[in-house]
C-alpha cells in the first residue's frame, strides 16, 4: 500500500479559510445542577453540540440518560461537590428529545429534557417524487435525502442556502445514488443560478451528461465522496465547471470520462482573476480522456492527497498560457499519457511520479507485492505497541489490521 505523507496543504489564506469552513461550528450549552433541579431544565440543541452539567448546590447529583428514573444507559455523569463538571456531545445522528435526571433525586422532579434540532429532510421519492420537486420545495437548511436508485433527471438548479443534497450508500460507503443524463443533457446540477451558499453534494454518481455533470458559479459547496463516470463533452470541464468559486472537492472518483480534444475533466477559473479556486482533496482520476484532466485558468487551487491514473491527456494537471497556479502535494501520477503537470505550480511535497502504477496491497507490508508469513510476523510484532503493522491506514497496529491482512492473503498482482 503506498505511503501517504502528513497533509500538507498549503496554499492561499483564503483557500485554507475554505478548508476550516466546510466544518460547522458547534455550540456549547451550561446546565446548573442545583438543590433538586436542573437550570434550565430544558435546552434546544443540535447535533454536535456540546453540554456541560455543573454542580452548583445541595447534596451530590447525577446527571442521567432516562424518563421516570429509569437510566437508558445513553449517558451518566456524577457531580459531587462544587467544581464538579460532566460533558456530553451531542451524537451526530440524535434526533428529537432526550430526557435525563438525577437518580438521587429524581422522585422529587429533578430532571430535564434535551431537545434536537435537525434540519427538515426532504425525502426522495417518499416524500417527493423527483430530485427537481425536493429542490422546487426546499428552503434553507434543509436536507434532501436520495433513496437508493437511478434518476433520470438533468437540468437540477439549487436555488436556497444551506441546502445538503446527500445519496443512500451501499455497505461499503459508495453511492447508491444515480443521476442519469441518458446522453443528452447538458448539465445534470447546477450550483450558482440563485443564492447556492454553504450547498453539500454527497454520495451521488453523476453520468450521461454531454456537458457538465455538476456546473459551480460564484459559490463554494462541498461536493463530497461523489464518483463522475461516462460523461463525454467537448466544452469547458466534461465532469465539473466550476468558475469565480470556491469549491471543496473532497473523496471523489472520475473515471472514464471522455472530454475530447478541447474540454477537460476538471475545470477551474477566475473571471476576475483573484478568487482562490477550489481545492480537490482525496479525489482519483482514471481512465479519463481531455486536453487536461484539470485545468486551473487566471486563479489559484489545490491538488491534494489524489490519484492520477491512466488518464490521456496533453496533462494530468495544466495551468500552461492561463495564468492559473496550482499547489499539488501528496499526490500520486502513474501511467498517464503524457506530462504530469504542465506549467506553472507549486509542489506541497509528497508527490510521486512512477511510470507503473504501484499495486494495491493492503496487507504487504514489505513490498514484495505479496500478503504472507513476513508480513503476518511484521504485523504481529507491531501488534497494539506501534503502526508498524498498519494495514488499514488508521494509525494503529489492531485486529482490524490482522483481519485485513488475513483476507489479503497471496499475490497482489
């Protein structure tokens, strides 16, 4: 498995305020535990958030996960004496209301209520028929939630703020979710037409676009563990366009995408020329034909932690005659067509440029392209004291490792 350095992404201060921006900030909430009630005794919340119980008087209190004195075992904290504190955060997936009390003195009404507040999911297709009837509905905040399945739909504009488009996955974390150009549309979602500010796309597979698969103006979404295949077009960027934007490209696959000789896979520019650009993160590249795979023109973005693969091309990454500058670190180009990287850029390190593509090999810990006995040794000495045994990318040396490395087992190639 090939070695992944430290990211190392650095590039212009607003691009990196763009990074910290797609993570919402959480609040935090205070709660007394006085004589034989809790102050207040019921808190609005959202997922994330974080809330701090602390002892403010009477005899010593709990702080307990429950209704009618009966612990759920979601929580439990105890607050003796003065200076006490018990947290909890909030889990990401808890929706509507929470009860919780102090067991020594829940027969005498101390307790409270923590209540969720989660956006309002629009659902497709029980609630709306088509992805287009959820957005024509949707006000922001809220999240429209794709069962699984194959639309047939094209021409999608988001129109509110905030808005999260997000796909069912299947069981190994991929999309489930298909948008179906059928080949004659021209752009499948558009991001940009009306306010768009702070939109998520996730979990979606776009094809059968003979434009853009997703189009991005003046806006910075996150598009999000989303895969780009079969779209053919001769004109600005085959699977994203994306221009005077900031977008976050982050855990994306486009591969086997035909551009032609005049458009690319990936296209990014600056009208006025000082907007920082977007940032694909995380993202492969395979299989994919256009005069460049990703072309930064008149701004700034960034390549990092991705795969370049087998691509035909003038360029896997081109900033050459359009005043565009590109950061690429930890990345890695095999087996492409032609130059790495044409023109202009600057190199975070980490990068590797190979003429054969390294084999994936999650359990060959010595290189030799094969899972055995001197791995399993390695592995076993690593166990639980140091990575030395990582199979899984995590950090750790586990049984989450040993198991991988099991089903390995043999010749990689």
């Amino acid at each position: 498995m090939r070695e992944r350095s430290p990211l190392r992404y650095i590039c212009t201060s607003t691009v990196a305020t763009l990074v910290l921006a797609a993570f919402a900030v959480a609040d935090t909430h205070t709660v007394l535990a006085n004589d034989t009630s809790f102050a207040p005794d019921a808190i609005d919340v959202a997922p994330g958030d974080t809330i701090i119980w602390q002892y403010n008087s009477g005899y010593p209190h709990t702080v307990t996960s429950g209704i009618a004195c009966a612990a759920d075992g979601l929580f439990h904290g105890e607050l003796q004496n003065g200076g006490d504190t018990f947290t909890w955060e909030v889990p990401l997936d808890a929706s509507g209301d929470i009860p919780y009390f102090c067991e020594p003195h829940c027969k005498m009404g101390m307790d409270g209520i923590i209540t969720v507040i989660g956006p309002t999911v629009l659902n497709v297709p029980a609630d709306y028929p088509t992805i287009a009837s959820a957005i024509m509905a949707a006000t922001p905040g809220n999240v429209i939630a794709i069962a699984q399945g194959t639309y047939y739909e094209s021409g999608l504009m988001t129109g509110v703020p905030n808005l999260t488009i997000t796909g069912a996955i299947d069981a190994n974390g991929s999309p489930a979710v298909t948008i179906d150009g059928q080949g004659t549309a021209n752009i499948l979602l558009g991001i940009g037409q009306v306010d768009s500010s702070g939109t998520t796309v996730e979990n979606i597979t776009f094809t059968g676009s003979i434009g853009n698969a997703l189009w991005i103006y003046h806006y910075a979404p996150t598009i999000r563990n989303c895969t780009f295949t079969g779209i053919i077009s001769e004109w600005g960027g085959a699977a994203i366009w994306s221009s005077d934007s900031e977008a976050l490209i982050e855990g994306c696959r486009f591969v086997g995408n035909d551009a032609g000789d005049s458009g690319n896979i990936l296209f990014n520019k600056s009208i006025s020329g000082d907007n920082p650009g977007l940032l694909a993160r995380n993202c492969s590249f395979e299989d994919n034909q256009g005069r460049a795979i990703a072309q930064i023109q008149y701004t700034t973005a960034g390549i990092q932690d991705c795969t370049f693969r087998n691509n035909t091309a003038t360029a896997a990454i081109s900033t050459w005659g359009s005043g565009g500058m590109v950061m690429v670190s930890d990345t890695l180009f095999c087996e492409n067509d032609a130059a790495a990287i044409e023109g202009p850029w600057d190199d975070g390190g980490g990068n590797e440029f190979d003429d054969v593509c390294p084999v994936d090999c999650p359990g060959d810990l010595n290189g030799d392209a094969t899972t055995g006995v001197d791995d399993l040794l390695t592995l076993l000495e690593a166990f639980e004291a140091s990575d030395g045994g990582d199979c899984d990318g995590d950090g750790d040396t586990d049984v989450d490792d040993l198991l991988l490395l099991v089903s390995a087992w043999g010749d990689c190639a």
